[in-house]
C-alpha cells in the first residue's frame, strides 16, 4: 500500500514545484516589466562651461542621494554641486509599483544613465517602471540652463476592425483627464472605461492646472499619430499617457447595419471628438483663469 502511494507522493511534489518556480519565474517576469527600457534621452555634447573638469563626480552623488530615496518615496527631487557647477535632478516612479519595485528601478536607472550618458546634461532615462531626468542649474540653484523637451510615442502596429473605436477611445482619454487633473488623485489615474484601459501620471512637480495642460498635450498626440492603434503609450516632458483595447479585436455586438450603421458611428464619433476638444479647452481655458487670479 506504502508502494501504491508512492508514485502519488512524488507526482504531487513535481507539480507543486513546477507551480512554485512559476510563480517565482511570473514575479521575476513582473520585476523585470518595470526595468524594460523604453527610451534614452541625452543631450549631443556636455553642456557646463568647464569642460575639463569632470561632473562624474557631482553625478554619483546625485545619484546615490536618489537612489537612498526611492526606498521610501515614488518621486524625488533634489540638487547637487560644487563652487563651479551645480545639478538639479530627480526621479519618479509609477503610482501602482510598490516602494520595493520602485528601489529596484532607480537603482537600475543609475547603472544605465552613467553607462548610456555619462557625464552629458541634460539626460533622461526612461523604464518601464520609472524615470530619471537631470539637468544643468546656476550655482546657487536658479533656472535651468539647458533643457530636454522630449516627445517619445509607442503606438502599436495592430489596428482597430471596429467603426467604434475612435468614440470609445475619445471618451476614455476625456474621463482620464477630468481624473488625473483632480487634486485628489495627486498626478495619478489609472482606470477602466467599458474595453479601455487608461492610464496618466504627471511628475510630481506640476500642480493641477499644469497637469492638465500637459496630459492635454499627450492627448493630442495619441489622437494625431496613434490614431487606430488598439494601443498607445505617449511621454512628454513631464507626463505619461497610455491606453489600451482590452480585447484587441471587434465587439461581439458590434452587428451589421450596412452603410448607415457606418454613418451613424461617424457622427456619433464626431460628437466625441468634439466633445473631446471641449474637455481640452475648458482644462487650459480654466488653468488661464487660475493664473490671472479671476
């Protein structure tokens, strides 16, 4: 009987043991999502005056500095320097990553940014999971000298099959919006509206107002070059924007209706698109009101 039981014994540890090392191999897959490099922005030539005088330095600190943060906050800002040269740096990472998975991204952004840029300013390295950017200050920190306005869009190849989509596209971006621009949500939305998944943050240093006219702007992109990719992820300067169809294909109600049905998804999608506009003017138009105090 003892026998008999055997074969059972050693089955159910190999199963068990094959499910272990997948969900070890599934969390290291997960790790390893928000380490993927997504783009690397450094500038042509070193930007401070002293060209013979190493900023390697300077760097390390800053990034020792940023790195020691990020065990414990998903956004950093910071400066470092000496009598002749000073840097303002900081680092952000996604809202939903644990503050372990954050630690785990700054650190890794320290090794690329030093092997990919070295000691050219300003610089923006740009994972999965989180981003680094540094720039060249005055002294005593004043305004920034140099500048990276970057625009990076990932739109994928795979198109809509549906006449819905540009409607049900327009109107997730616009909830996404009237949602990251809510003080309460602090930069960072993350939602599901009907098949879409969309999702924006903005850096830490922006306030409401700003956040809104910068997710308006990747909104703009996403519209002009992604189009009808099923998916889209947009980076500017100082926001993210992604959204996703959630099946990748045609809705099982999306029925026939010939040439009218055709016609009636243009004009309802063209509503949306206004409706979209609206959303954007009413975001800057409220931002101009803010500034001037009315």
């Amino acid at each position: 009987m003892d026998s008999s039981r055997k074969p059972n014994y050693l089955f159910h540890l190999r199963v068990m043991s094959f499910l272990h090392f997948g969900l070890v191999l599934a969390t290291s897959n997960s790790i390893l999502d928000y380490n993927n490099m997504v783009y690397t922005n450094c500038a042509n030539n070193k930007t401070h005056e002293n060209p013979t005088s190493s900023l390697s330095p300077i760097l390390s600190s800053l990034f020792q500095e940023l790195v020691a943060q990020s065990s414990n906050s998903k956004f950093f800002q910071t400066y470092v320097g000496d009598e002749k040269n000073a840097i303002s740096g900081l680092f952000q990472c996604r809202g939903h990553i644990s503050n372990r998975e954050c630690y785990n991204c700054v650190s890794m952004l320290h090794n690329m940014s030093d092997t990919l840029c070295g000691d050219k300013i300003p610089a923006r390295v740009q994972l999965s999971g989180c981003y680094l950017r540094y720039e060249h200050e005055h002294e005593h920190g004043g305004a920034s000298t140099s500048r990276l306005e970057s625009v990076h869009k990932s739109c994928s190849q795979r198109r809509a099959t549906w006449s819905g989509f540009q409607e049900l596209k327009v109107q997730a971006l616009a909830e996404l919006l009237g949602c990251v621009t809510s003080s309460a949500n602090k930069g960072f939305c993350e939602m599901k509206y009907e098949d879409m998944h969309v999702t924006a943050e903005c850096e830490g240093t922006l306030e409401a107002c700003e956040c809104g006219e910068c997710v308006s702007n990747a909104v703009e992109v996403a519209q002009d070059e992604c189009r009808d990719s099923v998916s889209g992820q947009i980076y500017v300067d100082h926001c993210f924007l992604s959204y996703s169809y959630g099946s990748y294909g045609t809705p099982s109600n999306q029925g026939g209706g010939g040439n009218s049905g055709k016609l009636v998804a243009v004009v309802v999608g063209g509503t949306a698109i206004l409706a979209l506009g609206f959303v954007l003017f009413y975001s800057l138009k409220s931002c101009g009101k803010k500034r001037d105090g009315t």
